[in-house]
C-alpha cells in the first residue's frame, strides 16, 4: 500500500532539499528596514511629511514580517511635532513589545530634537562621528511685522471671542502675559522630552547630568561619550556583524505620495479638478520655509 504524502516522516518529506545547493535552501536573516527622513509633522495637502498617520502602515509592516530578526531605522531628521515624534515613538515601542523585536537605530545627518525624540525608540542608537545628535529642547519661533504694516499704511482688524486668542499675533506687539503663557507649555513638553529620555537611556547618561538637556546639539563623537548613542556605526556594517554577513534588508519607506492618498480624486462627479492645488501650493511654500528654518539650525 502507498504510504500517503503527508504521512510520511518529516526527514523524508525534506529529503529532496539535499539535491539542491545549500545557497537555495538556506534562509539568511531577515532586517526591515524604516526610514524616517524630514521634518515631523510639517504637513501640506501636497507634501504629507512625517507624521503618525503617513508612517504608521510601515511600521506595522516593518514589524510583521514573518522570520525578521530585528528592525532597524534610518533617521535624517531636524525635528518638528513633538506630538507626532511621541505617536510615532509610542507605536515602535508597542509593536517591539508585541512582536518581540529588539529596535536599532541609525542617526544619518541628524537625529535632533524630535529626530533624537525618535532615535530613543531604539533598544540601541548608532551614528556616523560627524551626524548631528541631541538638541533636547523646545522652541517657537514666529515673526513681529506691527511696523511694517504700519510704514504700508495697512490697518489690520481682529474680532475675537476670548480674552487671549489672539496669542502670539504677528501683526499685534508682543505681550509679555503672551510670552509666559507660551513658556508654560514648553516647560511641560520639555520635561516629558526630559523624562522620556532619562527613561530609556538610564544610566548611560547619568554623570553627564543636566547639560545634556539645554538644546545643545553634538557630534556623533561627542554624543557617543555623552551616553546618547551606544556607538559609532552604520546599518549595514552593524547589523553583519550581528547576523552574520548574508543578512538580507527589506527597506519598508512610509507613504508620503499625496496622489497615492487621495486617489479618485480625479475620478469624482463633475470631472477632472485642479482646484485644490491653489491652497495647496501656498501651503507647501510655508512648509518649505518651516522645514528648511529647521535644517539650517544644524548647518543644513
């Protein structure tokens, strides 16, 4: 009597893989790769940026693929939300404590402010001697035009309800009561910064103590000494010295195509319309503005 296929013991079934050279049978290690690069949180209609909601289906991606033995991350990042830099941050750490994944990070450029915000998601932080690493602080920044309005003969009016939303009005002199509100907040987000990062990077930073969270920014070298990376290295290089030389890469990039978004845009009633693009590009001026105010910060 034939003996079924699937009764038949494990070694026989495979037993044909030893025809077959070892290179087509062998699986090397698996690494997802994220990138996270720009400016976070400076959205546009037509440029999404880096945000929760633009990078969240490669992240899961990144940690759901079946045989992976780590996940690592390119950062080249200035900063921006801090709110984005913690969403995105708290989804790595939940997907690393659910899949089981230890994270490695990788600061390209910069890893600063929000960008070293994100850089902590990793189990361990790696750099290049010269990336640009740290800026732990907050900052808003925002232009005072009442005398130029003034020489163009320009009246400007404002009707509001509530005492203070006109908070921080380019076209109104500053008031100190302004300022200090503002401070307020930034000390409750620099402080959470602050935590964050005494959190995850324990006692590697201890003698350094509070220098490290004035804004200063570092090389990877100064850094390194510092406790704010664990080493001076690159991503492919670290992680063959980790898993072996046949290790594989899957590069999983977050959705930042804008069409790919809002597809049907065009396939909707009445037709083909360009209308959007009016704000849209005025918009994306102000964003560029924004995001290159941010990289100029760090000789970029």
């Amino acid at each position: 009597m034939d003996i079924l296929a699937d009764e038949r013991p494990a070694a026989d079934r495979a037993g044909w893989k030893r025809y077959l050279p070892a290179s087509w049978t062998r699986r090397a290690p698996l690494v997802p790769v994220l990138r996270f690069s720009g400016a976070i949180g400076v959205v546009t209609p037509l440029k999404p940026g880096l945000s929760l909601s633009t990078s969240a289906a490669a992240i899961e991606k990144a940690f759901s693929m079946r045989g992976a033995k780590a996940v690592a991350i390119q950062i080249n990042s200035p900063g921006g939300s801090a709110v984005q830099s913690m969403l995105i941050y708290r989804r790595i750490r939940a997907l690393a404590a659910e899949k089981g994944l230890k994270v490695y990070v990788f600061a390209e450029d910069v890893a600063a402010s929000g960008g070293y915000l994100l850089a902590v998601a990793g189990d361990e932080i790696y750099a290049d001697a010269s990336s640009i690493v740290g800026s732990i602080g907050v900052i808003t920044a925002s232009f005072g035009v009442v005398d130029l309005i003034a020489k163009i003969g320009v009246e400007r009016r404002v009707i509001t309800a509530g005492a203070n939303k006109d908070t921080l009005d380019p076209f109104l002199p500053e008031k100190p009561e302004d300022v200090e509100r503002v401070k307020a907040i930034q000390r409750d987000v620099h402080a959470a910064f602050i935590d964050l990062v005494k959190e995850r990077r324990g006692a590697k930073i201890e003698k350094t103590g509070e220098e490290l969270f004035t804004g200063e920014f570092w090389s990877g070298k100064k850094a390194l000494e510092l406790g704010l990376i664990d080493g001076l290295a690159d991503l492919r290089s670290k992680m063959r010295a980790l898993y072996g030389e046949e290790v594989r890469f899957k590069l999983v990039m977050p959705s930042t195509s804008w069409f790919r978004r809002k597809r049907g845009i065009f396939a909707g009633e009445g037709g083909f319309d360009l209308g959007f693009l009016t704000g849209g590009l005025a918009a994306d001026v102000i964003s560029a503005i924004e995001a290159r105010a941010l990289w100029s910060r760090f000789g970029f």
